[in-house]
C-alpha cells in the first residue's frame, strides 16, 4: 500500500524546481537519484530505509480513519499528474510507463489535469465515490 508515498514522490520529484526541500531524507534521495534512469530509480527506492521509515511513521500517527493493515487487501490506489517539459504526464505505478497527455502549461495545468481526471475517472463510473484529489500548490 506504498502507492501514495509514490505518487506524492513523483509528484515531489517532477516539480524539484518549483519546491524547496530542506535537508532531510527525501532531499537526498531525490539529489542521489538525479541522471538514473526509472528502473535505476526504483531499485535504489527498494533499498532507501530512510524514506521507508519515514513513510511508515507517518502512516501510523494517529487520524480520524483507521489505517488499513500492511497486509490487508485495499481497493484504492495513487497516481500522480505533473507536467514535464511542457506535457500533462500521468504516472502510474500499475502501468507499463508514464502516459502522455498532451500539451500544459503551469497556467493551464491544473484545469488540464483535472479535465484528464473528470473524463477518465470520473465520467467512467459516476456512481463512484471513491475518489480524492490531492494537489501540490504555493500558498
């Protein structure tokens, strides 16, 4: 159930230019990451303790809904939108590699991406409420 800590990692890792991280573990990860390729990335992310430790402290403090299990069987996942080099790129750990959406801009990114996940996800089922949106954005 590790999805929401990739996807808050893409989205972190993608926008390093817009986001100031102060020293700490996830800084020097991304930092030990920059020139690997995404395989290279994710094996060196099997083995970073820091960030598991971190993520799992986290996952434990105490909030208003019961945290599932490690091993329960969940029904929910996490992607991540970013824009890289000008295109609307949704990454999905259950996918093969980053799909592309089309041209963005940092003034239209976010009604971009959130026209990809009205028409993707929620057109698809509108019965479902099982959705939430999470967004990166400067006070």
């Amino acid at each position: 159930n590790a999805c929401g800590t990739i996807a808050t990692l893409h989205a972190i890792g993608n926008n390093r230019g817009q986001i100031e991280l102060r020293e700490g573990p996830l800084r020097a990860f991304l930092e030990g990451c920059q020139g690997l390729t995404p395989a290279q990335t994710g094996q060196k992310l099997q083995l970073e303790e820091s960030l598991f430790e971190a993520s799992e402290d986290s996952a434990t403090v105490a909030g208003q809904t019961r945290a599932p299990d490690r091993d329960e069987d969940v029904n929910f996942h996490f992607i991540a939108f970013v824009r890289v080099g000008g295109l609307l790129v949704e990454l999905d750990g259950r996918k093969a590699g980053p799909l592309v959406w089309g041209q963005t801009t940092p003034e239209s990114f976010l009604a971009d991406a959130a026209g990809v996940i009205r028409e993707k996800y929620f057109e698809a089922d509108p019965g479902c409420l099982g959705f939430s949106v999470m967004a990166l954005a400067r006070p």
